[in-house]
C-alpha cells in the first residue's frame, strides 16, 4: 500500500486531483511503476535508493526487510502529496461561466491593461456607437471607486463595479457574483473591464469567448516583451490614442513584430478611442465575434 | 495568487480532516508568471491569520526550459523571447517552468 498517494487498500485516505491523470509520477524522488492488479504482487527489484521523507512510511507486502532510518511514530503527522494546479478552482469556475455564457448566447470579453490605457473610453464609445443594434452590458473590475461603472451607466449601458480591494485582478468568482446582480438579457455583449494591471489578469481565465488587450501609444513599444503572458493569452490587441502617435517615439511595427513572435495569431486594430480614428475597424471585429455566439451586429 | 493557495490548502486539510498544517510545499516555475519571491512574501504574510500560520512554508523554484522550433536543442530559458544557443534561430518553445503547484502538505 503506498501511502503516499493511497493507492491499494480501499478506505485508506486519498486525495486525488480530477483534474490530474493518475500516472502516479510521485513529486519526491520516488517513481514506481503501479500496474499492479488486485492481488499486488511487487515482484520487482526495489532497490530503495530514493530518499525517504520522514513522515512517509512505505509499506510493501513483500518481504525484503528493509528498515528505514527514521522514526515512524511521529504523533499524527502525515505527508499528503497534492500536486494539484493552483488556478484549478479558478478555471473550474470559468468554465462554468462559459457554459452560462453559452446557454444564454452572451458573447464575453475580457478587457485587460496598463491603468489609463483607455479601456473605458474606448467602452463608453462603443456603448454609444452599438447601443441600437446590441444589447450591451458591462463589468468593472477597480481596486476602489465606483467611477467607471457610472461612466458606463451615463454612456448607455448596465454596469457593475466590482472593487478588489487589495487584489488587482478579477477571478471568475467575482464574475459568477457580478453576474447575479447584473441580470442580463440573452443574446447581448458583456464586457469585463479588469483591473489595471498586465501581470495577474493574464493567470486568470474569467470564462470569456476572447481576451481584448489594450496598450496605447505613450506606453511605449517594448510592453509586449516585457509582459509576454498577457500577449500570449490575447486575442486581439488594440493599440489606442492612435491621434498621439506624431508626438511619441511608438513603433507600432515593432510592438507588432515583439507581440507576434510569440503569439503569431494575435490580431491588431490601432484605435483612437478620443477621434474615432479606427473605431469602424473595433466594430467590424465585434460584429465577428457576435456573429459566432449570437448574429451579427447592424453596423 | 497566495489567497488561492491559502484557500486550497484549507479545502484539503479539511478533507484530510487535519487540526493543523504543518508544511507546505508549492512548486513555481521561473516561466509561470509568478515572481516565486515576492509571491513567496506574499503568502508570509496572508499566512499568519490562517491555516498556514505553523506551516514551514517550502517554495521549490523549477528552471525555464526551452526546445527550439528549428533544431529541437533543449537549453534553459531564463525568458519566454529566447534565441536558441545553439542555431541562433528564433522562437523557441517553452518546455518547462510553467509550473504553479501546489505539491504537498504535511498536516497534523
């Protein structure tokens, strides 16, 4: 019976990650093949030359008395061998939203960047520009205020505001709790704005159809190497505030080249949410997304 | 990240039916988004006012591995953009250090 992953005996005490296939590579140094039938006859040599953690007691039925030089009786002390991925609840979770997601035709996207790259003005005009030919809803992840989500309520649209506190990303958690409040009409858009930040959003998988990452022109063109995670898990890339491009050094064409060595399907619409200028572009790209989830958009 | 683990860790004592968690074993990879010290701070802290508040906490830090798309030379990868070392040829795939795990427990 091993004892650390609870293989044998039935009513032993196991945990076992569903998420895992049970190939039984044990983390320690300690790999064993475990083909083994009911009756588990270890007729291999098992030359014991892995090192035993102390409160790992190993007890095979075959007899070749080996003694292991540390003490067994160590109050209650046991070692559990997990191995379980840390963002599994999460993406539990998401998944779940996707199939809410799913039943109800609710195309999503999950809005990430830099805090003032331009995310909720480019929402405010979108809600603006689409709001008679979709129903569009939308959810605001800030560390504090309510202040995107009222500026979303004034452009047209339903909005909530989730505040994170200390955190400085959404999870699909508070997504499933917003999604309580928000009451949403099928066959409509919802837009997650997450917080501010390229680092932890990228971890997490909300449930959404597609990830829409923004940077604008004064943020410089090395962004993409310098936060490759999100760039990787990015569907489409809007570089925005396009209209400030003559007065900053941004080489759009390298930041193109940097985020596409990465991720080669990555899409880009460049954008200035304040003139309009490429606007038509971002509108055409979400009647696309709305025609696989619901039908596309009257442009 | 470290409410996560936090969180998780309480979940599996509880199913293990544990007073106490008495270590802690989290594998990060240098490719898995977490920045393993400041995370490893991080979960220092939020540990005390939980479950973990008597945990050894142990952090096993696994390299960034990487094969090239051309020649196939599997080589350490400090960073995802690497040049192979040996062709010089670019991109490479990551082929190792994307771990973020949760490995073991010791409870009590």
């Amino acid at each position: 019976m091993c004892e650390t992953c609870g293989c044998g005996k039935p009513g032993e005490f196991t945990i076992h990650d569903p998420n895992q296939a049970h190939d039984h590579e044990h983390s320690s140094d300690h790999k064993h093949d475990h083909e083994h039938s009911n009756d588990h006859v270890h007729d291999h040599d098992h030359p014991h030359d892995h090192e035993h953690d102390p409160w790992h007691s190993h007890e095979h039925d075959h007899d070749h008395g080996h003694s292991h030089g540390s003490s067994h009786d160590q109050s209650q002390k046991r070692l559990i061998d997990l191995n379980l991925d840390i963002l599994s609840e999460n993406n539990r979770l998401a998944q779940l939203n996707r199939r809410f997601f799913e039943g109800r035709k609710v195309l999503c996207l999950n809005l990430v960047s830099s805090p003032g790259s331009g995310k909720t003005t480019i929402l405010e005009k979108t809600i603006i520009a689409l709001k008679h030919s979709c129903k569009m809803f939308v959810i605001e992840g800030d560390q504090q205020t309510q202040l995107d989500a009222k500026r979303i309520e004034k452009a047209g649209s339903r909005a909530v505001q989730i505040n994170t506190g200390s955190g400085c990303h959404l999870d699909a958690r508070m997504i499933e709790s917003a999604l309580k409040k928000l009451d949403i009409d099928s066959s409509s858009i919802l837009f997650v704005e997450n917080v501010g930040n390229l680092v932890c959003p990228a971890m997490f998988d909300l449930g959404e159809h597609k990830r829409v990452v923004v940077i604008s022109v004064t943020e410089g063109d090395d962004k993409p190497l310098k936060y490759p995670n999100m760039f990787m898990t990015s569907h489409l890339c809007l570089i925005n505030k396009s209209d400030l491009l003559p007065w900053v050094d941004f080489n759009t064409e390298e930041t193109i080249k940097h985020a596409r060595s990465m991720n080669p399907g990555l899409e880009f619409i460049i954008v200035s949410a304040k003139t309009g200028e490429g606007m038509n572009l971002w509108f055409e790209w979400l009647s696309k997304q709305a025609e696989s989830v619901i039908s596309p958009l009257k442009l | 990240m470290a409410v996560e683990v936090i969180n998780l860790a309480e979940r599996e004592a509880d199913r293990a039916m544990a007073k106490t968690i008495r270590e802690i074993t989290i594998e990060v990879g240098d490719l898995s988004g977490i920045e393993a010290d400041s995370f490893e701070s991080a979960l220092g802290l939020l540990a005390k006012d939980s479950i973990l508040a008597n945990a050894l906490i142990n952090i096993k830090k696994t390299p960034g591995t990487g094969r090239c798309n051309s020649c196939n030379y599997e080589f350490n990868m400090s960073q995802r953009m690497a040049t192979c070392p040996k062709c010089q040829a670019f991109p490479s795939e990551v082929s190792g250090g994307q771990e973020f795990i949760l490995m073991s427990l010791v409870i009590e």
